[in-house]
C-alpha cells in the first residue's frame, strides 16, 4: 500500500476536535464517470 493523497489539518485543542472514525467518513475516495476498474493513481 502507498499513500496517494495527504491531508493535512490543525486542531485547536491537544485532544483533537473529533473521534478518529468520525475523520475517515468525512474523507472518501470515489472513480470518476467512466471508468470501473482505476489504472492509476489519477482515476
């Protein structure tokens, strides 16, 4: 596995502002139209 996108962000407290299930359904990752099996990183 590789990363292929990063996220960076800042939180106003040591704690964080959110549990860290709540960020991964915030962040989804989706094919564009078109295409049904991704190639590469871009599709």
């Amino acid at each position: 596995m590789a990363t292929c996108d990063l996220h960076l962000f800042k939180h106003n407290s040591a704690f964080g502002n959110a549990p860290a299930h709540r960020l991964f359904e915030w962040i989804q990752a989706k094919l564009k139209d078109g295409v049904s099996v991704p190639r590469n990183l871009k599709k």
